[in-house]
C-alpha cells in the first residue's frame, strides 16, 4: 500500500508540474501575441500628415500666385488631382526639416525602408482655397498591405 501511495505522489507530482509548465506556456504566449511587435503604419501616416500640412501651409501655399485671385486659379486645378510631395522632397524642404524623421520611416514589422519616391502626401485644395482650406491623404510604399 505504501508503495501505491508513493507511486500516486510522484504521479500527482509529474501531472502537476506539466500542468504548471503547460500554463506559462500559454501565459507567455498570449503575452507575445498582446504586447509584441505592432504595426507603426498609423504613425507614419501621422508623421507624413504633419510633414505634408507644414510644407503646404508654410512653404507651397505662401509662393503660389502673386494674389488671392491667381492663387485660387491654380489651386483650384489641383483640387482633384492633388498636389503630391514625396519623402524626397519633404527632406528636402526648409534646409532638411525633417530629414531625421525621414530616416526612420520603416515598416516596424518588416523592417523595410519606405521608398522615398513612392511614399507620398497628397494635398487637395478646397474652396475658399485657403492656407488651411485642403483635404490630405498618404501613401506608404514600405510594405504595407495595400489598401486598395
């Protein structure tokens, strides 16, 4: 009867202990899958906003035209087709600005370099054709699934 008791323990002990490890197995990976890497799509596109707001509001918007009349004139022509700025250009703009941004613009999860000629703003005037009066959007070309 000893010998059954004793046999019991060590096997209550062994089911014990992989059902311990069993468990922080399953702990750690819902940790991973919870805090691991993230995609910084969001914050690219964010950053690209600010970039592209900045160059069109202080820069693009104050050399074009020499009125308010000429300047609605030709940025109305662009109110469909956008006004694109892409990472060259933004490194570029006001002696390098945002050149240090520039350079980590990478996928976080791949790792790849966004393409400084692909990824782009776009900025699309608005009436009253304003310094603030535009829609924008991005596009990142760092291996970002395409949303189209």
């Amino acid at each position: 009867m000893k010998i059954e008791k004793q046999e019991k323990r060590k096997l209550n002990k062994k089911t014990l202990a992989i059902l311990v490890a069993l468990l922080i197995v399953v702990i750690l990976v819902v940790l991973l899958v919870v805090f691991g890497k993230k995609s910084n799509e969001k914050e690219l596109e964010s950053s690209l906003n600010k970039m592209g707001s900045s160059f069109y509001e202080n820069f693009y918007y104050e050399q074009i035209g020499s009125s308010a009349d000429d300047r609605t004139s030709l940025l109305s022509k662009f109110s469909t087709i956008g006004i694109k700025i892409d990472l060259e250009n933004l490194g570029r703009y006001n002696d390098g600005e945002f050149k240090k941004d520039i350079k980590e613009f990478k996928n976080s999860l791949t790792g790849e370099k966004c393409n400084q000629t692909k990824t782009k703003v776009i900025i699309y005037p608005k009436s009253p054709y304003g310094k603030t009066d535009y829609k924008i959007e991005t596009e990142l070309s760092c291996g970002f699934k395409d949303k189209k």
